[in-house]
C-alpha cells in the first residue's frame, strides 16, 4: 500500500477549514497528510512523520512564518515548502527569497484563495536540492599566485555576444578573464579581480584584458563594425593618462577607438571623484563609448548617471533574470528603458536566460541584450561558428512572447 503513496504532506494552517482542504487535494492527489493547525503540534509531527513537503500558512496569530521558516533551516529540513498566505504577492515573494539564502528548498508560494490544480503541480515538484552545489576552492589565491599567473599567460578570456534585440544583428561581444590554475583549479573573476584591485594588480589585469581582446578583434572583425566590450576597474580612473593609453592601443591594432566600449561599475566611491570625472571624459572626447555597468545595484547609482559622461546603460541582471516571473521586475525594467532612452543613452540589459525575457525586452524597446538565451561566453575561437548559427536560425526572426 505504502509503496503508492507519493509522499508525506503535513499541513500547518491556522484555518482549520484551510487546512483540511490543503489535505483533502493532497491526499486525492496520492500523498499521505498530516494536517495540524497549532504551531507545536506541527513541529511534533515534522520529527515523528518525517514529511516530504510543508505547507505553511506565514500569517497565523501568535506565531511568526518567517521564524517558523528559521526554525526550518535550523532544523535542516530536505523537503519541499508550499508557503500560503492570504498576504500580498510581494510579501510571499520576500519570504521565499529569506528562505532559498538560507538554504531551504520552496517549491513555491501559493496566494490564498487557490486552485486546487496549482497545488497539486506544487506537489509534483521534488526537492531539487535546488542551492548551487559549493564549488571547494582547491584554496585561496595570493598575490603572488595572481602574479604568476599574470607572468605566465594563464589568465585567458572568453566573449559573450550582445545583439540588437529588435533585429538580431550581433553588435558586440563582452570580454570577460578566466583563470585556470593548474594547482587551484579555476578561480572566480569576482575573486581574482578583488584581488588584483587589493594588490595593484589591477592595471596589469586591465592591459592584458585590452590586448587579448584588440588582437582578438582585428583577427575576428578587423573592418566591420562588431564592437568589443572590455570591463575596467574604478581603481583605474586615478590615472589620468589611462584614456591616451587605451587610445594608442587601439590604434596600435588598427582600430578606431568606436571599436571598443568600456564597461564600468561603481565609480561614485572612488577617492577622487574629479579625477574619475576627467578620465572618463578624455574616454569620450577621444571616441570611446561608456557603459555604465551592473545599473540598479547600488554600485551604480542615479547620480553618477546624471554626473557622468556615459553612453550605454547596461542593466543588471538580477531584474532581468526575474522578468519572467515577476511583475516587479517587469515594471523596473520598463523604467530603465526609457530613463536611459530619455538621457539619450543606449540601453543593454545582460543576463537574459529565456526567450520570452528576450521577446518582453524587445516589446519595451530594450536596444541590446546579452545573456544565457543568446550565448554563454566562449573561447574566441568558437565565435565565428556560433555567429554563423546565429545569424541562420534567429537574425531577423520574430521573437514571440
Ligand atoms: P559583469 O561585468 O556583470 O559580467 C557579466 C557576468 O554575468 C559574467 O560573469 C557572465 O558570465 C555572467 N552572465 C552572462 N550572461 C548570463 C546569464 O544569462 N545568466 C547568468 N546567470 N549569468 C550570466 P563572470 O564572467 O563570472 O564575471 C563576473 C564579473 O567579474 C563581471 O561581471 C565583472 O564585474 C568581473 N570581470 C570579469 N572579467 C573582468 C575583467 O577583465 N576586468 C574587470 N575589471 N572585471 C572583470
Ligand atoms: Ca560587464
Ligand atoms: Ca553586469
């Protein structure tokens, strides 16, 4: 008999009549039900019955859904949570998202009153132990680590497409470091960055990105007009002949200085705001185009948008990840566009996984997109196979929502 059950529910609401609907759908559905509508009774249950999946009610008096999720992750719950609340969609979703960072697993939130169908698709969701499985460093990188690895060519990079949403055409390619190491395996740019910035090894870091992408390019695309995107760390704008620099190195490779777009956070915390200031603006009159990067973060603010001298606007990815599902974001991102298309600014928006975020993007005017859908970043020598399949399949096709 046992071997057809599908699972355990124990359900905690504090509206008996709730509750007993939770478990009547749950039950016809072919789980086994545990149904309580006092706080301490669920936890006796959830030590003795050992359930494959909660659902909570987060509003119950006298008690606290977030603690009770808490209690949850300290307990170290495995199984799935159906959070139900009469409470504002927004509300539900912070909680979910509490809950995820601590490592539980919500197979989804479900507003009351609900439809029986919804719940039962809640159900079937297993546990997908869905955290990111900790990647162990093999250990923590030195500076001196970093430096050999500078010496030694064993940072590379690898470039991710950006293309026009409305048309498909490919306008660009972000370049972004890797590092390899043969005895730390491969290390995090958002570690070895850090570390070069901590070190002074950022404008070593900084030149060998540039290289490898300008040469990349002159073998790639030396006469079109693809452009190429190279990162630069806010640390570098205390130098003041930075802009002549990257000038020169684009002329060194016979390239205009249109070519290449700068892709830059955070400059607002700099010590020397003037200086910042001046370097970007040498960037500019000398022809080379500004994004400002990982926009609606907090690293970029409004403020060093209306101050300073960008051309692009290149929206996080976080709002754009959670288009799909979220109303919020939706809206957020509506708003980017045309703050950036009023300041007379181009508009990316990075981190697009699917293809209705890139159809959503290009009905609200986004410009460019960049993301999983498109391409994940990729060794420069794949470039020109996957251009050529992008341009048979999706160039010019109608994206559809
Ligand atoms: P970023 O500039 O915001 O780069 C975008 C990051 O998002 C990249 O991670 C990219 O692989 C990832 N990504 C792209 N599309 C998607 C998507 O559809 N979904 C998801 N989940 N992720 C996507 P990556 O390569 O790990 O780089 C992380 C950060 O490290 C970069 O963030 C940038 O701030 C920094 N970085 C990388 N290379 C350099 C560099 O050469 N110089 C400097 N200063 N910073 C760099
Ligand atoms: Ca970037
Ligand atoms: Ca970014």
């Amino acid at each position: 008999m046992d071997r057809d059950v599908k699972g355990h529910v124990l359900v905690l609401d504090d509206d008996d009549m709730v509750a007993a609907t939770i478990g009547m759908v749950a039950e016809s559905a072919g789980y086994r039900t545990t149904v309580t509508v006092s706080y301490d009774d669920f936890w006796s249950h959830l030590e003795a019955g050992a359930p494959s999946h909660v659902t909570l009610d987060l509003s119950m008096p006298g008690t606290d859904g977030i603690e009770v999720l808490r209690r949850l992750a300290a307990y170290g719950f495995g199984g799935s949570i159906i959070i139900s609340s009469g409470l504002d969609r927004r509300v539900l979703d912070a909680a979910r998202r509490s809950a995820e960072e601590h490592g539980l697993h919500i197979a989804g939130v479900l507003p009351k009153p609900f439809k029986a169908n919804d719940l039962v698709a809640l159900f079937a969701l297993t546990p997908a132990h869905s955290r990111a499985p900790n990647v162990e460093p093999r250990g923590t990188p030195t500076a001196d680590d970093l430096r050999r690895a500078l010496d030694e060519g064993a940072i590379t990079v690898v470039f991710q497409p950006k293309v026009r949403c409305a048309t498909g055409a490919i306008v660009g390619y972000e370049t972004l470091a890797r590092w390899n190491d043969a005895a730390l395996g491969p290390v995090s740019p958002v570690t070895f960055v850090t570390l070069a910035e901590r070190e002074g090894l950022i404008a070593r870091l900084t030149d060998l990105v540039l290289d490898a992408a300008l040469v990349w390019l002159t073998s790639f695309d030396p006469h079109g007009a693809t452009q190429v995107s190279v990162n630069l760390s806010a640390r570098s704008l205390t130098d003041l002949d930075l802009a002549s620099r990257v000038t020169e190195t684009c002329a060194r490779h016979g390239l205009t200085a249109g070519r290449l777009l700068l892709e830059l956070t955070e400059t607002a915390s700099t010590d020397d705001e003037v200086t910042a200031l001046e370097v970007l603006t040498r960037f500019r009159i000398k022809g080379i185009p500004l994004s400002l990067d990982d926009f609606g973060t907090g690293h970029s603010t409004l403020l060093q948008l209306a101050r300073q001298p960008f051309s692009e606007l290149k929206i996080d990815g976080q709002f754009v990840m959670n288009a799909a599902t979220s109303a919020d974001s939706q809206a957020i991102l509506r708003a980017m566009v045309g703050l950036a298309h009023g300041l007379q600014m181009t508009v990316t928006a990075e981190g697009v996984e699917d293809a209705w975020t890139y159809a959503f993007l290009t009905e609200i005017g986004c410009d460019v997109a960049q993301g999983y859908y498109i391409a994940r970043p990729m060794p420069g020598d794949d470039v020109a196979a996957w251009a050529d399949g992008w341009r048979s399949t999706d160039q010019g096709a109608e994206p559809r929502p």
